[in-house]
C-alpha cells in the first residue's frame, strides 16, 4: 500500500473516534501524523463529555448546594448524602457500578403505560459514562458552591434585607452572583479536573464500540502496538495541557464578567491548581 | 473451609452463602484489600519523600536545582494522571531492561526498539522468564508503587514547598539572628513550623490517594477491582460448585462501601491530627484552641 501523505492521515482518521472514515486504525509503520491525528480525534470524545457534563453538572451542583444549605433535614440530608457518595468513593468505582446496574435493565426495554422505552443505549458510553461524569462534577461543584454560599459577606445580606430586597430576588440577585463569584476559581479548577477524569471512561467498563474511543484509548493502542510509550502518551499530555489552557482562558473570561463591578486589586484571581484522581 | 461445605449443591439460603463467601477465590479477593493497604502503606511515605526531595529542590538558591524541582511540580500537574500511570509502567519497565541490557547482553548490533517491538536478550529480562511468579508479582507491585509515588509526590512537592513559603518570615530571620547557620534554621525552625500549613493540603491528598488505588487495576495488579470482576461475572458452567449470574454489581457496591468506610474514617483521624497539630501555633485554628482552653 502507498504510504498516506498526512493530508490524507487526516482525511481518513480525523474523524475516526465518531465513526467516521477509514474503519479499519493503522497497524504498522506507525507515523507521527497518525499519531496527532487519531489521538487527536479521540479528544472530540473527552472534550464531549466534559462540555456536556460541566454544562448539566452546573444546574444540578446548585441545587444541590441550596439543598445542603437548606434549613429542613428533608432537603438537606439527601444532599448531604449525595455529595459525600459522589466525592468520597473513586470515579473508577462509580463507573464501574454504573455500567454494571445498567447492564441489568432489562433488555427489551422498559414498558411505561404503553409505550416501550429502549434501554440498550444507556450501556453505551457516550450516555452511560455522560450521566456519571454528570452526577460525580455535579457533587463535587455542589460542595465548592456550598462553601462559597457559606461565605457570602454578612453585610451583603443585611443591605439586601434592608432595601426590602427578600425571598427568590434576593438570591438571584445578591446571593447567587456573589456565591458564584467567590467559588469561580475553585470551580475553574474542578473543571480542569473534570475533563482529566473523561480519560478513565474507556477503561472502566463502557466498551469502545468498533475502537471508537477517546485520546487516552488511541494513545494506549499506539503503545500497545509499538511498545513505545514514549511517542503517543506525550501528544495525549500536549493536547491536554492545551485543553487546559484553553479552559483556563474561557472561566477567566466568565470570572473577569463575574467579577466586573470591583475594584482591580480585589479582583480573584484564577490560580492553576489541578488535582489529581477523584 | 466449614465442614458443611462438603456439598455446595445441596445447600440453600445463609450457608450456602457462607460456604460461597469462603471459597479460595474470595480469600484472594480478601487479600487483595491488604495489597491496597499495602499499596497506601508504602507508597504515601514514599511520596511524602519524593515531595520533600522535590519541596527542597525547587527552594534551592542554585538556578538549575529549584529548576529540577519546579519541573517536577509542573510536570506532573495539567496532564491527566491516568497517563502517567500508563506511561510510567511501560517507560520504567523499558528503561531497567535497556539499562541491564547494555550490561549484561553480549550481542548489542541490533536495536532494542525496532518497529513494533522491544527486544532485549532474554538476561536482560527483569524479572528472569524463569524465575517464579512470586517475583513477577513483587516487581510488577514495586513499578506501581514507584509510579504512585512518582506521581504523588509531585502533588507532595507542591503542597510543601507552599507549606515552606507559609512559615513567618519573621521566625526565619530570628532564627538566623541567632547565628543559626542555613541547615540549622530549616531543620529546627522551618521544618518543625511547617507541618501545619502542610497538613490541609496532605490531607487532602491522602483522600485522593485512597480513590487513585482502584487504579491499580490498569497497571495489571491483581487488587479488588481484578477480583470483583472475576468473582462476580456469571458462573454457569457446569463444574462450578457455586453457579450464579451476573453478580458484579453487588462486588462494586461492596467495594463502594469499603472506600466509603476508608474515606469517612480518614477524615475523622485527619480532622484529629489537624487539631492536635495546630495546638500552640500562631493560626486563627490555634488561637481558637487557646480561647476555648482558657
């Protein structure tokens, strides 16, 4: 066969993670180019469930945070429980069990007043690993926005109370901005680390269906097949540190607008301080 | 292990449970818990010296050290574990044979990377392909532990090198009035203060160490995860003493449970020592302890 300019790499294989393309991943003389680019096509996987996970995660993890901070224990014992499961057990786990409870739905489907209701496509990643990306993010922002509301200046609230300022206004418009504002970097950094945590999905149980999987996954079949690790995990490390950059960038932005009415030194600043596993 | 075992298939209910709970396989799976103890147990003071090797490395006045040591740190951070844990594994095993292979091998013409392969002579195999499993064991455990520190203790490194920044100047420049020499001051002073703005940082780390365990399992360890796979996929073959179906969701609940258990139990110790260590010093956490002791 004629070697492939990588023009051609990356007609073939750029869209190889969504199916899309040459069906069948190189097998020897492995080049540089298909590296960058099948490494790089399993990234629109991660960049998928973290966009999507963060982006839910965020509805959730508030109200989460209010149930926590709620007054009754009906509201806020099972968020209390909620978080502590979600952040005090691995994500490995979590995806594990996952998959293995969706295993068991019955296969043919789940009859709701007539209508049946397909249940195959929960086993598959891109709904099954999304949901749990979606609940773990979910608790672990829920903590960060429930230490932030925690820490809401008293004096905010009394000039709130004092302008008559009560009620669901007075969270939209006093509360919920500030809590924002004072978890946004640790928020930032929860969302680095969410999209760190998309590269355990393809090896915790959700199958990679005819090798459509993620960075992590092509870059851990490159080095399976030339026992050399040195080439693919490196680009995996280079495409995330940009990931991070960039990530770094868009929450600056939106902490930047978050932060707009205050003077420049009492600004926040986003500090880079990405944890490890969950 | 129970006499009554003799014959699983006339059992029922709670002992044929209990005689299903003590078969060999699950003893292994049992033990496996303690190689994840074991994993923590060598691998955070391996780490906790990692991070002070590299803590000190990157405070150190000579340029290209503190550059050593602020690399590290970097390195590690923004690049998801997971791939060092997968790199680490293979590079490390790659680089002790090529080491032992420019030693031992006699024939060194041809490459050791060639193609799609790895190639040493078979002397330079570490462990030997004919020593016993124990040893491939030991040493396929000592890699993952290596990787585990290797990784964490750059988290280490940046938590107490923070930590080392956090001591009062003012305590320093006593100290170095006193005519205290440069390793006197971070021995008696530095290191001994330290601790406690060290300690949110480790603890937190601890945590996360204990979620990084099931990891182990994609190193090729045969820990919890391997063995509730194992144990629980169905068992319908016909020589099975023990036939059931798809059992693993309840082994990854159990294990949900056990980390769970590990996790709220390490956090009630932490929150201890966290009081214990802040007793005396001049933090807002000490001077509560004084008020509430007065």
């Amino acid at each position: 066969m004629e070697p492939m300019t990588c023009l051609e790499t990356i007609q073939a294989y750029g869209l190889r993670s969504l199916g899309i393309g040459e069906r069948l991943l190189p097998r020897s003389d492995f080049t540089l180019c298909q590296h960058f680019t099948l490494i790089g096509s399993g990234l629109i996987w991660n960049i998928y469930f973290g966009v999507l996970a963060l982006f839910f995660g965020f509805f959730l993890a508030n109200a989460l945070a209010l149930a926590k901070a709620a007054q009754t224990p009906w509201l806020r014992k099972p968020a209390e429980w909620f978080i502590f499961v979600f952040r005090g057990s691995p994500l490995f786990i979590q995806f594990f069990l996952a998959y293995e409870l969706l295993v068991l739905l019955p296969k043919a489907g789940i009859n709701v007043l007539g209508i049946t209701i397909e249940t195959s496509w929960t086993t598959r990643a891109w709904a099954g690993a999304l949901f749990v990306l979606f609940l773990n993010t979910a608790a672990y922002s829920a903590e960060i926005f429930y230490g932030a509301l925690k820490s809401v200046p008293k004096g905010d609230v009394e000039a709130a109370d004092a302008y008559g300022i009560t009620g669901w206004s007075r969270f939209r418009r006093v509360l919920w901005p500030t809590m924002l504002r004072l978890g946004w970097p640790a928020y930032t950094n929860e969302a680095i680390f969410l999209f760190h945590a998309t590269t355990l999905v393809f090896f915790s149980g959700f199958p990679a269906f005819q090798q459509k999987g993620d960075a992590l996954y092509y870059a851990n079949y490159f080095a399976d097949k030339t026992f050399n690790p040195f080439i693919p995990y490196p680009i995996v490390g280079f495409y995330f540190i940009c990931l991070t950059l960039l990530l770094i960038w868009v929450f600056g932005l939106i902490n930047r607008r978050l932060n707009r009415h205050l003077p420049s030194n009492m600004r926040g600043r986003i500090r880079l301080r990405p944890q490890v596993i969950r | 292990m129970f006499e009554f075992c003799a014959d699983p298939s006339q059992l029922s209910g709670l002992t044929w449970l209990s005689c299903y709970l003590t078969t060999g396989t699950h003893f292994n799976f049992y033990w496996s818990f303690l190689t994840v103890l074991m994993l923590l147990a060598v691998t955070a003071p391996v780490a906790l010296a990692f991070g002070f090797g590299g803590a000190m490395a990157a405070r150190s006045p000579l340029l290209p050290v503190s550059w050593i040591g602020k690399g590290y740190i970097a390195a590690v951070r923004g690049v998801p574990d997971i791939v060092y844990f997968l790199f680490f594994v293979i590079a490390l095993d790659q680089g002790i044979e090529w080491t032992k292979h420019l030693f031992v091998c006699e024939d060194l013409s041809q490459p050791v990377w060639n193609g799609t392969e790895f190639r040493v002579c078979p002397e330079a195999k570490v462990p030997l392909a004919a020593s016993s499993a124990i040893w491939h064991s030991a040493y396929a455990f000592a890699t993952a532990v290596f990787t585990f520190a290797l990784v964490f203790g750059a988290f280490a490194a940046n938590v107490l090198y923070g930590a080392m920044q956090a001591v009062p100047r003012a305590q320093l420049e006593t100290a170095e009035a006193y005519g205290m020499t440069p390793r006197q001051v971070f021995r008696r002073v530095l290191v001994p203060q330290m601790w406690v703005f060290a300690l949110p940082g480790l603890s937190n780390l601890w945590l996360i160490l204990i979620k990084a365990t099931p990891l182990l399992f994609l190193l090729g360890i045969q820990d919890i995860v391997y063995w509730a796979r194992e144990l629980g996929s169905a068992k319908t073959s016909g020589n099975n003493p023990y036939p059931h179906g798809d059992w693993r969701v309840f082994y990854f609940l159990a294990l949900l449970v056990f980390y769970l258990a590990f996790t709220r139990v390490s956090e009630v110790f932490l929150a201890r020592l966290t009081r214990r260590l802040s007793h005396g010093q001049a933090t807002l956490g000490g001077e509560q302890l004084r008020k509430a002791g007065a």
